[in-house]
RNA sequence: GCCCGGGUGGUGGAAUGGCAGACACGCCGGUCUUAGAAGCCGGUGCCGAAAGGCGUGAAGGUUCGAGUCCUUUCCCGGGCACCA
C-alpha cells in the first residue's frame, strides 16, 4: 500500500495517494446514508486562464481539514467543487481568439482540476459541476422562470453604466470608482431595455434574515447597511400653483417639519418642467443639461466639495404651518431613491445646512440640544421648539405624533425606505446564460395565456417603436435553452449582445405548447400553436450560475429536477461556507435572495443558505503587499508544490497565523512546517525505511508524553470545530518535540498522533499510518478520544505574587490549600524577602494558578 | 465624514481578567564533519555585571491582579459615502 521510498520523498508519495484515493472513491458523500451529515462549501473558482492564486488553497485547505476532521468523527460529508466558469475574461479571450468561448473555458478547468487534484483535497468529484454545461445552467434558466412567473422579473429601460471598452453594460457593484472592476475601463450612463428582478421585495426578509446567521458581524452589518433600512414618513405638500398638485417627499424627521425651509427636487424629477416659471427656466434647463451630461462620479466628487443648485420659480406649502416655500433642484437629491424629492430642514441636516448658506436660505431652529448647545446643524438628540403643538416633546415622541396626524389629515404616512435597489439582471454578453425569453405580440400573447398557465399574474411588456411587445416563457420541456454559434463573439456596439447578430437563432417560429422552434426564414409549421417570435439577447450576470450552486451538488445529475426533494431535505443547505470578504454583498445578497424565492415555492426546506459563514484572510506577499504579476511577489501553487510538497503548503498556510487575518507570506516559514514533517518522518521510520528501532509494542510511555497526547487530541479537536489552525498545528509540533525527546515510543501513540495529523498532512500521516502497521486508510478510522483523566496533572505550579507581582513559582499538589501553599511561599527564598517587616492585609488564591499576597 | 477590524520581540504570531511573548522564522554559541548541508544541544523582549527594573501604539480609569474590561486619543487596514 505504501511506497517504498527510504527518504521522504513527496514526490512520490503525494501523488501514490492521491491515486489511492481516487481509486477508491475515499470521498465520495452518500446521498440518503444513514449517518449524520455534514456539508461544508467552498466558494468555487471562476477557472481563469492564470490558473490558481495562492489564497484558493487557503480557504480550501481550510475547509477540507474540517472535511476530513468529520469524517474521522463518523459523518457523511459532502464537501464538493465545482466551476463558475461563465464570465467576462473567457468572453474577451474569445473576441480575441475567435475560438469558442466554451473551448477555453474547458481548457481552464482542466488546468484548475490538475491544479486542486495536486492539492489532494478531499473532495467528491463525482459531484462536480460546471455553471456553464447545458444540463446544469438548463436549472439556472428554470429558476429564472420561477421568478418571471411570481412577478419578480420585469423589463425596464433604465439608465445603466455603460462600458465602451468592454461593450457591455455594468451592474452599480461591478463599478468601482468610475471604473469596471474587471479591467478599470471608463464607464458611462446609457438608456438600455433591461431586465431586472425584484430584489426590493425582499429586502425586509433579507434583513431580517440576517438576525440569526453565524456570520461575520462585518459581513452582516455591510448586508444592513446596502439594504438600508430607513423609517419616516412620506408628506405631501400642496403647492402653491394649486393646478399643478401635490409634491410628494420622504424624510426620517417629520418632527423637523416646522423648521422645513425649502423644498429640493432631483434634477430629473419628473415634475420639474410643470413647476418651472419662465423666469427660471433657461437656468433650470442649463442646470438640468449640466447634470445629465456629468457622470456619476464627477456628481459625487465635485458636489462632495460644494453643493449647487437651482431655484424653480415655484412655491410649495408646509402643510404643518402653511408657511410658502420655495422649491429647488439640485444634484444632491436622488432620483433614485425615496420619491426623488425632500423638505429641506438646514438646521437639522447637514447637506440641507451646507445648501441653505450657499443659497442664503433661513436655517430656523427646532429642535433643541439635550447638552444646550447652539451650534448648527445640529443633529443629536433633543427636544421640539418652535412648533407649535409639539413643543417640549423628545423629538422620536415628536415624530411618531407628527406622522400620526399628518396621516389623521391624509396628507401623510409612515413610511420605509431601502437604499437596495432591485438588480440589474442581464448583460449584452454572448457567455453566459440566455434568458428563456421570447418576445411576442399582444395577440399572440393572449393565445398562450389561454393554455399556459406558468405566465405571471401581469405581462411582462416594453414598448419598441411604438409596439408593445411580451415577454412570453418558453415551456420548461424547452430547456435548456443553448447559446448558438455566432461568427463573431463582438458585442453589436449598439448595446445588443452577440446573440442579436444569429437570424436563425433569434427570430423564429415558436410552439407556445412546447417551446419547439423553427427558423423565421422557414414556412411556418401548421398548428395553432405557432406564434411569430424573437428570442431575447440578453444574457443573465455571472452571479446567476453561483446563486444556487451549492444546491446542484446535492443532486448534480438530476435530470428531472434541481435536485431530488429527498436530497435537499437530507443535506438541507451547507454547515460550513467559507470564501473571500470580497463577495460579503453581491453573491451572497443575490444568493439569499433566490434561496428566499425557493423556499416560498417550497422547493428549498430552509429561509437561509448559509447559517454559517467565515471569510479566510488575504494572503500578502512577501513584501507586505498585495500580490500581482506587476510587483513580481506572486506565490505559485504549483511551483511550492514542486519544491516542499502539498502537505507543507497546506500546513504552513494554515500556520501563518489566523485563518481570517491577512498575513505575509514568509519563505522561510514554509521550510519550518517542512522540518516539521520531517521530523515526524524520523520519528517514525529509521533511515532504512523501516519502523524507527525507537517505536516499541511493550515500552508502555511515560505519563507526561501520555498526558501530552491527549492534550494535542483535544486541543487539535477543538480548534478545527473553530477554524483555529495556527494552533492546532503548534500543539502537534510540541508533542512531536517531546517525543524526539523520548528513549522509546509506543506504536498506539505514533498511530493515534497520526490520525490526528492527517486532516492537514494527509498524504504523509497515509505513508506512515501504512509503513507502521496501520490497518487501511488512517483517514478512515474514527477520531481518536481523548481521556479526561490523563489530563490532570497531580502536581501543579502555582505563582506566588506579592502586590501583584511574580516573586516565584513552586511545584505543589494540585488540591494545596491556601494556607498550605500561603505556608511554602513565606519561606521560598524569593518570595520571603518581599515579605519581610510587611503585614498581609489579604490574600487571593486561585487553586493551581496563582497565590497573590497583599501587604501594607 | 460614517461603520467595522486591528496595533504584542528583529519577523509571523500565542495568551477562559491570573507567569506576556507558546509555536515557528531569523540570529548567536556549541556538537557532528576534512569542509559544508542536514540533524542534534543550548541561548535569544529591552536596560543591567548582578540584584533588580521596564515592557502589549499613547494617556487615564476599574481591579488584589489588565495585552484582555471602561474612557479619551493616535496610527494602520477594510467597507460605505449626498439614501433625506
């Protein structure tokens, strides 16, 4: 079974058991076993052509150590991998290439595969998936369709950041200061027909979902804060022109109402026009052109400086005081959120206060300080003045009573804010998921409607010159729904992906019953069911595919379904998720969203997919930096591999320090944990090859090293349940110093500290596991226990302190009592003359630790 | 600006309010060797010959006792950023 190398060679020895491994499928996760389960997910790879980073086998060396760790304790584990592999680099290779997307993808993930298998991570490959294999996105395209039919996918032409250089539109988080993400490309605002799914209507479950997740509370509070919960109230106020109606505004003060002294429009307000006097208009216009033409960053930067703005002409009314204000525009109101429209209170609000002494606007008093301050804005807490009926109240009693009698009067109500906005759902790309998506006319509609009954309760239409067209499902027997060849994988340049350039593919005949489809170009098939139809272009984010991947593996073959309702319900959702911080919003908002959305449809048994989150820390490079190719201190996997083997990767990146810290890699550090096996290497087989002449059957060890086993048993157990293996990894180093330190060692002892080695060097705890008699695999026998009993010690050291400082220590039974061990300390020779001529006022004793003495 | 993390030897880092610096790197000395490498033994926070003193970013506080708890403050990292 082992090899027979004399040194530690793990250039053999990796790859022997690997093999072994693989041969005898050592990893394989039993759908419906009987055991309990255990699921722990990796954040799978995008499989990008650089192959992997250093910080991928960091958090999967991580994860498989709990794996292995849990399988030793008698659990079925399912700990799988797979491939995000739609996305934007494979795309542009093939625009550069002209070859298939889908070749270099394969190409990719071959690499990535040869890669983690050199790693020897436990992984169940049968379980594999690939987001962009027809049989896996055919699920990603039903799912879609669920949420199409529940009415949380709409179209809507909307202003979207628009990528000239990657020919593509961008989602608000895949902008970064101006720039794409992917690249730093500038981007611009465009008007484009978009899909976007209705994550807003889950935005209250959302956040409150978040209540009972084991996440990192940065990770949760950064989820709080992108959903931005805010409670006030929305007012109306009349105006003062009566034929143009009410203005509608949010604000979080009402109890501030009184001292409102302005209003301020968003530029694009649509009321805007209708409230402009002719005086004004010319300015308003300019202002409006200015804003329109600015993109979003130039808005944020130059107004962070200093606010503008411009006056309408017209006048609203406070609907609290009857008081005639003035109505303004001005770019620090959004559009986007709220009714794109606020009462300006200058001296409670800071953006208000800052526009009110620009413009020369009254910044009345109406809340006073709890601390009797004066100064303006004042923000803090308080009491009402200055309004008339509230005065005296603390303004939170203020605002609850204010709203209660503007909704009294009908001109108010409470109101909740999120700063979340639905998401920006496709993309003009050719590589990723097409939508199931055909659009048809209103008659042709409503044939389908007659017999479909997985349409949503409202159409989903735009209008395009003049025509309103609708969005028709294509029937689930129709997918997957393939992406077909193109000449060229080029984006139109006119915001259309590359599918719009494929006649054949887009415009077609369609059978509403079965989704069946024939070229436009061709006679139309008899049937009434045939309907004139063009398929949508866009095509769905590279988050689609990672929304619901850690389902697939459930179930990974399943033809029928997502995954087998038996299989969800066995495994349910993962016990452990670890991945980068970098996706502490996007993937795993999206993600908890289509979970929500399936468990409202009863497919999922849970609300969250992920009860338990950790982030593994960036690693650094030498240098204290980032790595990247530019700075040159890029660590290679592979190359590590090739030279100290994977077991002294895997241990070292686990020794750097904590697991979620970002921590510079050291050279140096690796060829210590290398020494570490080695040692462990000699102390179990003599330079022959053969079990060390040290390792007896008959020496029984001495209790102290017994005593040490059993603390390195527990110690290493509990620090894997927490992901603490720094120190798991330091407590079996000292227990192998000791036993170099040993005449003689028992063979149970060897093998019992094997098995706990082998979740982080696996390979080498097989070679020797097998070289010292070890019956089959080490990593199937179950995890050793621990005796309690062992652990104590009869004799104990105890600190002598006087006045709070070390005077000495004294090796003592452990159950001494205070007066005994008070009796040792004023004769030990270092303790004694610290308490000569004082009086002991009082002593502390803590049995087994410390003894301190008080004196005058 | 706001919200989180974090500051401990030359370095990475340990430390349920109870011996600060485990473990490892590096360095110094020794051993083995013709020599080196590897291994092994010993040392290694700072000041001091020693006794002892000082030490966890800084300053206060609570406590018999603080790296750990509280207040203020500085620095570094991350996130958000006109969301009314």
């Amino acid at each position: 079974m082992a090899t027979h190398c004399k040194e530690y060679d793990f250039r053999q020895i990796e790859p022997h058991w690997q093999t072994f491994w693989q041969e005898n499928r050592a990893f394989r996760a039993e759908n419906g076993s009987a055991k309990p389960k255990f699921y722990v997910l990796d954040m799978f790879p995008y499989p990008s052509g650089a192959g992997l980073h250093i910080g991928h086998p960091e958090g999967y060396t991580a994860t498989d150590i709990l794996a292995r760790y849990k399988r030793a304790c008698g659990f079925n584990v399912l700990h799988p991998i797979g491939w995000d592999a739609f996305g934007l680099p494979a795309e542009q290779h093939a625009v550069k290439t002209g070859t298939h997307p889908a070749a270099n993808t394969q190409n990719n993930i071959t690499n990535f595969r040869r890669q983690i298998k050199a790693l020897g991570f436990s992984y169940d490959w049968d379980r594999e998936v690939d987001t962009t294999d027809p049989r896996y996105f055919r699920w990603t395209q039903w799912i879609f369709l669920q949420l199409f039919k529940k009415g949380l996918a709409y179209v809507d032409e909307r202003p979207v950041w628009w990528c000239p250089e990657l020919r593509t539109v961008l989602a608000n988080e895949e902008v970064i200061d101006g720039k794409s993400e992917v690249g730093g490309f500038p981007v611009e605002r465009r008007n484009l027909r978009q899909w976007v799914l209705r994550i807003t209507a889950y935005a209250e479950q959302l956040l409150d979902g978040l209540k009972d997740l084991d996440w990192p509370e940065s990770t949760k509070r950064m989820q709080e804060a992108w959903i931005g919960r805010s409670e006030g109230a929305e007012v109306r106020f009349r105006l003062a022109d009566e034929k143009l109606g009410d203005l509608a505004i949010f604000t979080t003060r009402p109890d501030t109402l009184f001292g409102c002294t302005y209003m301020v429009l968003a530029p694009e307000h649509p009321l805007v026009p209708a409230l402009t006097s002719a005086a004004q208009k010319e300015a308003v216009e300019a202002y409006r052109r200015r804003t329109a033409a600015k993109s979003d960053v130039e808005r944020m930067s130059e107004s962070a400086k200093e606010k503008s703005g411009v006056f309408t002409g017209s006048y609203a009314i406070n609907p609290v005081n009857g008081a005639k204000v003035p109505v303004w525009i001005a770019d620090y109101v959004l559009m986007g959120y709220g009714t794109g429209a606020i009462m300006a209170v200058p001296a409670h609000d800071e953006r208000d206060y800052e526009f009110a002494k620009q413009y020369d606007l009254p910044i009345p008093r109406v809340i006073a300080a709890a601390d009797g301050s004066d100064t303006l804005p004042y923000v803090g807490d308080g009491t009402v003045i200055n309004s008339p009926g509230y005065d005296g109240l603390p303004w939170p009693e203020a605002k609850k009573k204010i709203t209660a009698d503007l909704a009294a009067k009908g001109i108010g109500k409470g109101t909740i804010n999120y700063k979340l906005r639905d998401w920006l759902f496709s993309r003009q790309r050719y590589w990723g998921e097409p939508f199931p998506i055909v659009w048809v006319s209103e008659a042709d509609y409503r044939r389908a409607a007659a017999v479909r009954r997985d349409l949503p309760a409202q159409p989903v239409t735009f209008v395009e010159n003049g025509v309103t067209q609708y969005a028709l499902p294509l029937p689930d027997q129709a997918l997957p729904l393939t992406l077909p060849e193109v000449q060229s994988y080029l984006p139109s340049g006119t915001g259309e992906s590359p599918l719009a350039n494929v006649p054949d593919w887009l415009e077609v005949w369609l059978d509403f019953n079965t989704g069946a489809s024939v070229p436009a170009a061709q006679p139309r098939p008899a049937g009434d069911a045939w309907v004139r139809a063009r398929r949508e272009t866009n095509t769905m984010p590279q988050w689609a595919g990672s929304c619901w991947y850690y389902l697939r593996y459930l179930d990974p073959q399943n033809a029928s379904a997502l995954a087998d309702p038996a299989a969800l319900h066995y495994w349910g959702v993962p016990d452990l998720y670890v991945g980068g911080a970098e996706h502490a919003v996007l993937h795993l908002l999206y993600a908890r969203f289509w979970h929500k959305v399936l468990f409202d449809l009863g497919i999922v048994p849970q609300a969250e997919p992920f009860r338990r989150l950790f982030h593994q820390g960036i690693i650094l490079g030498e240098d204290g930096v980032k790595m990247s190719k530019s700075r040159g201190n890029v660590v290679n996997p592979d190359d590590i591999i090739q030279s100290y083997g994977t077991d002294s990767l895997r241990l070292y990146l686990m020794f750097l320090g904590p697991l979620e810290a970002m921590k510079p890699w050291n050279p140096k550090g690796i060829e210590g944990v290398h020494r570490f096996l080695h040692k462990v290497w000699r102390e179990c087989l003599g330079e022959d090859g053969q079990p060390n002449p040290k390792v007896s059957d008959t020496v029984a060890d001495a209790p102290e090293l017994l005593k040490l086993l059993h603390e390195t048993i527990k110690k290493a157990g509990e620090d894997i349940e927490a992901l603490r293996y720094n120190t798991s990894i330091s407590q079996m180093m000292i227990f192998i110093n000791a036993v170099q330190k040993a005449p003689q060692v028992s063979r149970g002892t060897l093998l019992t500290f094997l098995q706990v080695l082998a979740p982080f060097a696996p390979h080498l705890a097989e070679e020797l596991w097998a070289r010292l008699g070890g019956a089959g695999s080490v990593g199937h026998h179950p995890w050793p226990q621990y005796d309690p009993a062992r652990l104590q010690n009869a004799m104990v050291k105890i600190v002598f302190q006087v006045n709070g400082k070390h005077r000495g220590d004294q090796l003592v039974p452990a159950d001494i009592t205070q007066e005994a061990a008070f009796e040792i300390a004023r004769t030990h020779e270092r303790v004694a003359p610290h308490l000569l001529g004082k009086s002991v006022q009082r002593m502390i004793f803590v049995p087994k630790k410390i003894l301190n003495i008080v004196v005058s």
